[in-house]
C-alpha cells in the first residue's frame, strides 16, 4: 500500500478526472474532455474507465469488474487486482455487494440501486465518427444538435439489412439533447441504461468523459415504422433456465453442438444457487463438488 | 418583387492578394446568374462567401428568408446559417465527392437533408428518395448502390438530388458540369433547366464554360482579377460584349 | 406598340486597336399593333442589328425603343427576361437549343417558361409541328440532327407557340420549300390579323410585299452609307 499512492493516480490528476466526471455529471451525454494518463496497461485494455474508477473509488468502497458479463475473464480478473493491490478496497464477484462496478461491453443483469456507480470502457466515443471523420465538424454538430447524420446510418442498416442490424453500441439521445455512444453494449441493455445509479463513462485513448445521472432519459434512436427493438438471443440459458438474460452462444463440440447461457456470470450462478437448472445444467451442489 | 438575394459591396481579401471586391448584385427568384472568368478570377472565392462557407471582409450578403424576410447571411449566427445550408440553399460541388457521402448508399444520400429536418418515417423517406433518383433519371433498383459504383454523370445528377429533395429556393453551383463529357454534361443541363423551371429555383453558377451559362444562365457576370467587370443579359454580353476581357473571353472559344 | 427613338450604336473592338464602328444613329420606327414592317437595306447596313437591339441582345448606346411600356434601352435584364417572355417574340435564322432536347420540348418550351401545364404545352407544339409538316417520327428528337429547313421551322413553330403581342422575324421563309413557305406565310398573316406587331427581315421579297404593311430602309441611319 506504501509503494501506491490510493488507487494508483496522484491526487491532482484525480482531482482533474473527478472535475471531468462532475461536469459530464452537469451535461448528461456531453463528451468532457480530460488529460488522460499513462496506464500500466495497453489502451483498449480499459485505460478510460481504469482512470475514472481510480477517481471515485474510495477505501470503504467494495469494486467488481466484468468483462462481456463476466467476472473471470484475464481483463476483468487484472482490473480488480490491480485495484486491490494499488487501493486495498474489498473486492467481490456479487454485483448485489459492490459499490463500483467497472465494466467492458454489458450491463448487470440484476438493477443497480442508487448507491451504486457503474463504469464503462469506452472504446470511441464519438457515436457520429462513422459516418464524419472530422472531430471539428462532429463537435460542431452536438453543439448545435444535427443530428441527421445519426439517422443515416440506421437508414443504411434498414436499406441493406431489411432491419437496423446494429446490435450494440445502438446509438441513444440523452434527456432530450446529446446523441451518445453507450459503448459496446448489447442493445438488449439499452432500456436498462434508464438506471437508479450512476453511469460513468471513460476513454481513454480518446480522452474523453461523459456521464448519466441517474434516473435521466435515454431513448434510442429509431425510426417511426422501424421501432428499437432490445433483442437477444431467442433461447433460455442452459445452464439456470433464465429467459429474460442476454446470452452467450457457446460452440461446444466440432459436430455443431452449442449451448447458450447467461452473458452474466453472477447473475446466473446466483440463480442455480437458487435452485434453477436449465436444460443442458446440473443443479449448484454437485456443479461446485 | 423583392429579391431572393441582395450581395451588397462584397470584398475578400487573402493577405494583401484580391480574393474579390466590390460585387454587388441583386438576384430576383427563379433567376438564373452566370458567373464566368479564367482560374483566378475571384468567381470561386465570390460562389464560397456567397454560400457561407467563406466570411468576406466587407459587405452584406441579405437572403429573403421564410420566416424573418430579409437577413444578412453573414452576421447571422452559425446555426442560422447552417440550417439554411440544408433547407433553403443547396450548393452543387464541381466534384461529386466534395458533395457526395461516398460510403453511403444513394438513397442514404438523397436521405440525408430529409432526416436533418427530423424525417424519422424510413418509408417516406425511402419513397422520396425514389422519387428523387427518378427525377435525375437514376432508376430505383440504384438506390442502395454506393455513389462510388456511379459514373461520374451519375454522381453529379445523385448531387442534385440530393441538394434538392428539401425544396431549396436558392442553389449554388461551382463548374457543375466540369470534368464530364459533351454528352454527359449536354443530359445534365437539360435535367437543371427543367428543375429550374420546375421549382422556380434561382440560381448561381459559376463556369469558365460559355456555352452553359448560355444554356443555363438569364443573366452573367464576367469577372477578373477579382473585380466584376461587366453584367448583363446573358446572350447580350456574349453577343455584344463590350469590356476587352469579355471581347476577348468570346472570341476565345472554338467553334465547332 | 414597338416604339424605336432615335437610337445610336457602335461597336469597339478593343482587341483590334481599340476600333470603333458606328453602325446606327439616328433610327426612328414605329410599328403598330397589326402591322407588319420590313427592315431593308443593303448586306451590312444593320438590319439584324436593330433587330438585336429591340430584342435587348445588342445594347443601345443612346436612344429609346419601347415595346409595350417598357424601354428596352434602359432596362434591367429581369425586365428584359419578362419582355421576351410575354410580350416580345423572336425567330432568328439560326436554332440554338440545348443538344438532346426533343423537339417537341423545345417547341413546348416558350409555353411552359410561361405557366402553362405540361399536356396543354404539348398538345400545343404537336398542332404547330403538323401544320409546318414536322413528320411526327422526328417529334422525339433532338432537332439539332435536322436539315436547314426542318431547323428553321422548328424555330418558326418555337415562336409561335406563344401568343406574344410583338413578333420580330429574322429571315423566316429562307431555305423553305413553296408548301411550307405558303404556311408561314399564313401564320404571319394570322398574327397580324391578331393585332401582333411584327418587325421582318425578309430577303424573299414576294413574300415581304404580300405580308408587310410598308418598308423601312435602315440605309438611311447607317453612319458611312447613308446617301
């Protein structure tokens, strides 16, 4: 713990971060600029949200990382070391029990209460960057809300795939003013990002903050005759029998043998723990034997 | 009849160089300007601070808009001046790619100004489009095509259209039927005279080709070195011109 | 209803030292509604020119020339534009078109310029066609692929498809057989019995004595030739 400063970032640049996230807090969905900092890690890797969990964390804070939904991946399973050696905070694999959830790619299946704070890597933020590579133009349209182009890029998906094929990263309005990038999340999560915590964003590469209070609307984008749809796989995992999670499709042999289950690994151990079982599951005890 | 457009003493100046000075000029709807002039004359740089997308140093330009009449386009603020960009102005590049969203198919171009004014009915937005590409003679089965599977007249007929689709009053074109073939360019004004007609469009044209802004124009101006040097009826400067320039300008083109 | 005052003109030719050539002083015409004026004169003594000058493609150097209420010395060219699409019209003897228009577009043109609905406009130029013997398989083509004589009725039938009030013809039964000359010739004549005023520069001079009301010898003002 001496060898650190808390949570690894001097206490200016946290100062910095924190007057970031304040002011995104201030202007929901609005791109802050900040001085992002060297990581020990590469970018891409979650410099972003690494920077803006360093800066709310606090020592009685309990900290849990998910990558794609899961607690055990080599990314998430870094991050929380990384925090627990450099802040010393409890750490925990129950979304339930945590305090600050970072996150690449998904959002807890189970709601988050407002006490806790939920924070994403970001890999671009700037939603509109697809269609205009100009960071000038793309400021100078959020700042006087054009935002056709938004549109555009749905009417493409329609125009080639018959629907809007963008299946995540589903571009949102933010309380009725800035079109925001939600990251790569499944657009199954896009209802849920009208939440009781706070949503953080951060990235890093890009040097960028911006925030969701809670309880702000968020709509996604859509068309009249071609409404947002929060689609997922149409299945029950196979493991806890849930059929209102976002699953990950599994190929389990080289026959064509595959299995779905839920995305959220807490989530669904917490619900075999409760005794669901699904079609290709074993009940908990025998699992953990 | 109030004019569309009052250009009122209009200079711009690079460094001490002579961008264009002293233009001035009203243009009444459903009229059509030539302006004409070698490279260098000052009729781009004139075209550009007319359309907003250069601020002269001096002057006035004063567009006829719907809601508060006549405004000074050049002290109104910048969203002002970009919505009329994309509602009441349209500005047809001499490069189809400087117009063009090149990865993005046609009727997502044509789309484009629709959605901009907040169209979110993908079916009547597909259906203009449509009816859009017809009117420039590009057939609906091109629609979800990428302009850069267009030929060139292709390209510059999809650039009208979707300059076009949200009923602009007022269109600035910069050499439109530069770089295309006779053939090709022949097809192209025949398609512009009809909108004009059409619509009632005004327009400003600028070329270094006399025979479109004969075919085109109601009315030229000829320009050098930055400075207007003789206006009139088209066929009148071109049948009786009477500054040197313009005499020469004339008596410069082949016959064929 | 064409009012020429005292109108002069020159030429300078600033390529060619700057030379100026008067071509017109003093020029004074009226032409009445109904009624029909030659403009002769020798081969470069400015008929075509005052022509041009009434039509507002050559400008005026001093002088007044009304047609209707408007002078078109001193006009603006909106005005100008206004003029010649409602009041004054103009066969010339060349056809000038936009390559790849139709004929029948071209002839229609006059009329749409001016309002009219598209079928009327057609329906309109298909008569004028048929009665200057157009053969209908040519109506859908460009008439800059036509021979002399078809072009300079397609100019004809485009300058009549409009009922302008002043009509000023230059040369309008050159290169014509007797069948369609004939033709013209009546059109003209139904005009004028309209109350049109024409001004014509005819060098078929059977036709100019039949169809014109009187002569007017521009020699007269030509600077250097006048007697």
């Amino acid at each position: 713990m001496t060898d650190y400063n808390f949570a690894y970032l001097d206490e200016q640049t946290k100062r910095m971060i924190r007057r970031a996230i304040l002011k995104g807090l201030a202007i929901p969905g609005y791109q802050v600029p900040f001085a992002s900092r060297e990581m020990p890690m590469p970018y891409g890797w979650g410099t972003g949200g690494v920077q803006v969990s360093a800066a709310v964390l606090t020592p009685d804070d309990t900290f849990k990382v998910i990558d794609q939904g899961a607690d055990d991946t080599t990314n998430a399973v870094s991050i929380r070391r990384f925090f627990q050696k450099t802040a010393g905070v409890k750490v925990t694999e129950a979304t339930e029990e945590a305090s600050v959830i970072q996150t690449r790619h998904r959002i807890p299946e189970q709601d988050l209460r407002d006490d806790q704070i939920l924070v994403y890597q970001v890999p671009i933020p700037e939603p509109l960057r697809f269609l205009e590579p100009s960071e000038v133009e793309t400021r100078k349209m959020h700042a006087l809300e054009e935002y056709g182009l938004m549109h555009v890029k749905l009417y493409e998906d329609i125009s080639q795939h018959g629907a809007i094929a963008t299946a995540y990263a589903y571009p949102v309005k933010v309380e009725g003013r800035y079109v925001m990038d939600p990251s790569p999340i499944p657009k199954f999560d896009n209802p849920k990002l009208e939440m009781a915590g706070i949503q953080l964003f951060g990235a890093g590469r890009e040097q960028r903050i911006y925030a969701i209070p809670p309880y702000t609307q968020v709509v996604s984008l859509d068309f009249d005759d071609y409404p947002f749809e929060a689609s997922k796989a149409d299945h029950a995992c196979d493991l806890c029998g849930a059929e209102d999670s976002y699953l990950d499709e599994l190929i389990v042999d080289d026959e064509g043998g595959r299995m779905f289950m839920c995305s959220d690994t807490d989530y669904c151990a917490g619900r075999r723990k409760q005794g669901h079982v699904g079609a290709q599951g074993v009940p908990y005890a025998e699992d953990a034997a | 009849m109030t004019p569309l457009l009052q250009v009122e003493d209009v200079a711009k100046f690079y460094g001490h160089r002579i961008g264009c000075t002293d233009v001035s000029f009203d243009l009444y709807p459903g009229e059509v300007m030539g302006i004409v002039g070698e490279s260098g004359s000052g009729k781009s740089t004139l075209l550009n601070c007319l359309a907003g997308h250069l601020t002269p140093d001096r002057g006035a330009v004063r567009f006829d808009t719907r809601a508060d009449g006549m405004r000074d386009t050049i002290t109104m603020s910048e969203p002002e001046r970009r919505m009329l960009s994309r509602t009441d102005w349209a500005f047809v590049h001499q490069h189809a790619r400087d117009g063009l969203r090149m990865n993005v198919s046609a009727g997502g171009n044509v789309g484009e100004r629709l959605m901009a004014v907040n169209a979110r009915h993908y079916g009547d937005i597909r259906d203009k489009a449509i009816d859009w590409l017809g009117r420039v003679e590009i057939t609906s089965d091109r629609i979800d095509d990428r302009p850069t599977q267009f030929s060139g007249g292709m390209q510059q007929r999809l650039q009208i259209a979707r300059n076009l689709v949200t009923g602009p009053r007022l269109v600035f074109m910069d050499e439109p039927t530069g770089g295309l073939d006779v053939s090709v360019q022949a097809r192209l004004l025949d398609l512009l005279r009809g909108l004009v007609r059409e619509m009632n469009l005004s327009a400003i044209i600028v070329t270094h080709d006399l025979a479109v802004v004969r075919l085109l124009a109601d009315r030229l101006m000829v320009m050098k070195d930055g400075h207007v040097i003789e206006t009139g009826l088209t066929d009148q400067v071109l049948d009786d011109p009477q500054h040197a320039y313009t005499q020469l300008l004339v008596s410069s083109v082949l016959q064929v | 209803m064409i009012s020429v005052e005292n109108v002069s003109k020159s030429f300078t030719l600033h390529n060619q030292g700057a030379a100026v050539i008067p071509v017109m002083a003093g020029a004074s015409l009226q032409v009445e509604a109904g009624e029909c004026v030659a403009l002769v004169g020798a081969s470069g003594a400015g008929k075509s020119t005052l022509m041009r000058m009434i039509y507002g493609n050559y400008l005026t150097a001093s002088g007044r020339i009304m047609v209707g209420d408007l002078d078109v010395v001193s006009a603006v060219p909106r005005q100008i534009i206004q003029l010649r699409r409602t009041t004054l019209g103009y066969v010339s003897q060349f056809l000038r078109v936009v390559p790849r228009v139709s004929t029948l577009d071209v002839v229609a043109e006059p009329l749409l310029a001016t309002g009219s609905d598209r079928d009327t406009a057609i329906a309109s130029a298909k008569v004028l066609l048929s009665r200057l013997n157009i053969p209908e398989r040519l109506w859908q083509l460009s008439p800059t692929t036509f021979s002399g004589g078809e072009q300079q009725r397609v100019n004809i039938a485009r300058g009549f498809a409009y009922p302008y009030p002043a009509l000023l013809l230059d040369e309008p039964t050159a290169s014509l057989d007797p069948t369609n000359r004939a033709t013209v010739l009546t059109m003209i004549e139904e005009a004028k019995a309209r109350g049109v005023a024409i001004i014509g520069i005819f060098h078929d001079h059977a036709a100019r004595d039949a169809i014109c009301d009187r002569q007017f010898d521009v020699t007269q003002f030509t600077p250097g030739l006048a007697a």
